[in-house]
C-alpha cells in the first residue's frame, strides 16, 4: 500500500501497545455479532470465511446445509446489486460541472470531465474491482456489513487500482463522529514473507525475523489500524509479536496518512444504536432454518421409506448385525420362527410439500429474488419496463442511498485522489459546487425515470394545448435537464446556445 511520510511524532496515539489493546477491546464488542454472522454463513454463504476457526481453503462447508434456496437467492441478490450499482465493462458514473460554474465555464470543463471519467472508468475496468465488488456484495448480503480494501498498484501494472474484499472475520469497524464506519481494524496473520510483501522494508524484531526464516510457514498477528485523524486518515500496521509465543513488544511496520481511508466500509440496513448493519438473510433466517430441518426430515423419512424398518426374532439362528438388504440375499431363520418381518410405517409426510413451498416462497421474496429476477417475457411494454424499475428503485431505494454514500462516493473519491496525485488525471477536486458526481447505473437513472416520465406528460400536454402553452416551454433547458436525468456525457451538452453565424451580403440586402 502506497503511504505517505510521516506528518507527527509518535504520541500515546501511536503507542503500538495502545493500539493493539483498542483493537482487542473493539474486537471484543463485536463477539456478540460473531455467532450471529456464522449462522448465515452456514446456511447461506457456505464458502465464507469461518468465524470458529481459520479454515481450509478449499474445505467442504456444507454437512449443515440440506437446502439451496438460500444460497441460490444470495448469489443473485449480490449479482443484480452488482449489475445495478456498479456494471461491470459498463459506464456507471461521470464527472459533471457543478452549480457554481458560469454557462460559459461549463462548457470549457465539461469535455475534460468527461475524459478524466473516462480515464477513471479505464482503470475500474482493468483492475479486479468486479470480483472482488461481488465478494464484498455477497458478505452485505450474507452479514449486513462489508469491507472493501481499495489499494494503489504498484507503477507499471494494468491499472493503478488494486481491490481486496476483506473477510468480516479480520474486519473490526467502528462509527466515526458523522455515524459513518470511518475506524477500520484489520486483524490478520501473516507469514514472513506476506509481511514482506505487503509492507515493503518494514522494520522486524530480530527474534521475529529469526522464527520466519527457521519456519517460512510460522504466521504472526499483524493489526492495521486506519484512524480519523482530523480531515485526514491516520495509517498504522502494527506487529504483534506476543500473540505468536514471542517475548518482543508490539512493534509499528509502517505508518502514513490518507486524505481518504483505504477501507470502504458499507452496510445493508443500520438499527438505531447499533454499529454493523443488519441483512435480508438475518430477517430470513428462521425460515432458511425451518426449510433446512424440512428437507432434512423428508429425506430421513425418504429413506425409511425406500429401506424400511424391519424386526427380528432373537432365534438363536439370525444375526441382523450380519443381514445386508440387497436384492438376492437369502436370510436363515429358525422352523417355525417369523424371521425378518417389516415395521408399519406409523404415518405420512406429506404435508411436508406444501409447507416447503411455502418456506421457500418466503426466503426468495426476503432475499428479493421474485422481484429482481430475469424477465421471462422479453416483448415487453415501454410502460412495462417504466413500472419494473420504478418497482426496482423501490424496492432499493433506501438500501441504494445508504450504498451511496458509504460505497460509491468514497470509492470514487479515492479513485480521483489517487489518479490525480499520479497525474494520470487533471487536478480538480469532487467537492459538489465545481465538480459533481453523476451516477450513471441502471438503479441510479431507474430512480430519476418517474421524473422524465412527468416531464414528458408535462411536454405533450402543452403541446396539445398549441397556442400561448408552448411559449413557457424553455426547449433548450428542458433538452439540458433531459439530457442530465438520462445520464448523457456532459461534452454532448451545450449550456450557451451556439451563436448564429452573420448574415452573408445577399442575406443582409435581402433583409
């Protein structure tokens, strides 16, 4: 991670002892929300990052799991808020002028916003934002809160940006004085060479660097702490070595500042009070339970039904440890005993069914998977796609704003501090009077589509009118206004009419 030098000296701030004890205190906080957070990972995300344990990579997770639904709706949740927020290979955002710009100004930036967005767009598409985006999309599904780890590459790579979903398990987030999740603690253990890696010329304790080097498989605990520090972020990585059996003292590997925090910290629903965001799966959880115990129970009753019970005399003659029921097999029994006979079935489960389809009904509309689902009908109406994403906007409106602010604008936001401070970009700032953000995804212009809509009703009734209506009609504002809501690139806006060339000799006599 790029850092900048240090700014200040060392306080008790800084103290890595200091730091490494408000991580295990804030650490601590969150192991009510642990057992929570591993319920809808066994039973809706499988391949998440345990909680209980480190884990295997590759390991089977799923012993617990007899039904799919939730799995499948989780997966397509987090792919259509991939496709409506960020589309992958696809414009999602712009750079327009902003209030404060004369008709003149805007003109003159509007091309250069629209290539430095371009620029911008260039380097999301060559980076692995979408697959980490949509690891991160599958953990706010799952838990409510997710971690977005944003990095720049090393010179010399595709892009200048470099992603990492952070496991909610290494995750511990705090609510900064705005009641964003600005505080971000970052536990996880790394190898000697990780540390190398990823915090290049990091100073080591010598009795560390010795039990790397003697086993290259030993791990250590590092905590990488990003602070408000004023308007600014403080950076601090700090090694603890006594968590791996070492006698040395917390050291600090790297430190800097960031006018931005690297961590894009964003959540589902927030409760009043509470500092990690809730889920649709935790709101579905009972149900993905009962579904669960369900199918479990069908197929335990399944398999009585298909092997039966059976009963035996104590004969002397039989063994049941030793009968196998295969086709052909020949059973001895005593004269005159009865041998192996069936146990009746003591009833049906039947109902089971009905009570499935029911359970899993309710888990696909909690995950919304009924409602954002693929069109079956491809001839539909124009009214028809009107009211189905006026329905999607709905449906995420408040989730959409809450994205909003704590993933897109600062995710973009440190797109353009890191592009402009490697002049990849101009040098201008995102700050809402000169410069504003234009998002440019399906759910962003769906919301703005009931708009359009009363403008276009407002345009053809005053058309019908004829006569003094369409004199209030301002034609080249509302083809500006038009264009804005339809999320048209800047550069194909004229805020100043184009002048009117001179009348020509023949013209002027004429008149």
């Amino acid at each position: 991670m790029a850092q900048s030098p240090k700014s200040k000296a060392p306080g008790k701030a800084d103290d890595p002892s200091a730091l490494v004890e408000r991580f295990r205190a804030a650490k601590a906080r969150r192991s009510v929300w642990e057992a929570h957070w591993q319920d809808c990972y066994d039973y809706a995300l499988p391949n998440g990052r345990p909680f209980n344990h480190a884990g295997t990579p590759g390991e089977r997770r799923v012993d617990r799991l007899f039904d799919g639904t939730a799995p499948d709706a989780v997966e397509q949740l987090a792919a259509s808020l991939l496709s409506q927020l960020t589309p992958p290979w696809s414009s999602w955002f712009g750079f327009v002028p902003g209030p404060d710009l004369s008709d003149a100004e805007r003109d003159r930036v509007a091309p250069m916003l629209d290539r430095a967005a371009g620029i911008v767009q260039s380097h999301f598409d060559r980076s692995n934002f979408a697959v980490e985006a949509h690891q991160a999309f599958l953990d706010l599904v799952t838990v409510g809160t997710a971690s977005l780890l944003m990095e720049e590459a090393a010179p010399g790579e595709a892009s200048s940006l470099r992603f990492t979903a952070v496991p909610m398990a290494e995750a511990v987030l705090e609510e900064g004085p705005h009641g964003r999740l600005d505080a971000t603690w970052r536990g996880s253990a790394l190898t000697l060479a990780e540390i190398g890696r990823r915090f290049p010329g990091a100073a080591l304790p010598p009795g560390v660097r010795r039990r790397g080097e003697d086993d290259p498989d030993a791990r250590f605990d590092v905590v990488e702490a990003v602070l408000p520090d004023g308007v600014a972020y403080r950076w601090t990585v700090v090694l603890d070595a006594s968590s791996s059996g070492g006698s040395e003292e917390a050291v600090t590997l790297a430190d800097g500042r960031f006018a931005q925090s690297p961590f894009v910290n964003f959540r589902w629903l927030k409760a009043p009070g509470e500092v990690y965001g809730r889920s649709p799966v935790m709101k579905a959880l009972p149900d993905i339970k009962t579904a669960n115990k369900v199918v479990e129970l069908v197929l335990k009753n399944a398999s009585i039904a298909v092997t039966g019970i059976w009963q035996a005399d104590d004969d002397g003659v039989l063994n049941p440890a030793a009968i196998r029921l295969v086709p052909g097999t020949i059973i001895p029994k005593a004269v005159g005993s009865a041998g192996l006979t069936p146990l009746a079935n003591p009833g049906r489960f039947d109902v089971s069914q009905l009570v499935l389809d029911d359970l899993r009904a309710r888990i696909r509309h909690a995950l919304l998977a009924d409602r954002l689902a693929p069109l079956n009908d491809a001839r539909m109406t124009a009214t028809e796609v009107l009211e189905r994403s006026a329905e999607v906007g709905r449906l995420l409106g408040a989730t959409y704003g809450r994205l909003q602010a704590e993933l897109l604008t600062p995710l973009l936001l440190r797109a353009v501090s890191i592009l402009r401070r490697r002049g990849e970009i101009p040098d201008f700032t995102v700050d809402g009077r000169l410069v504003e953000l234009q998002y440019r995804s399906p759910l962003a212009q769906a919301q703005g589509l009931r708009d359009v809509q009363a403008t276009l009703r407002w345009l053809d009734t005053a058309q019908r009118l004829g006569g003094g209506a369409l004199e209030t009609v301002d034609a080249a504002a509302t083809a500006r206004w038009l264009g804005e809501a339809f999320g048209v690139p800047a550069k194909l806006i004229r805020a100043q009419p184009a002048p009117k060339p001179a009348p020509g000799p023949a013209e002027a006599a004429h008149g």
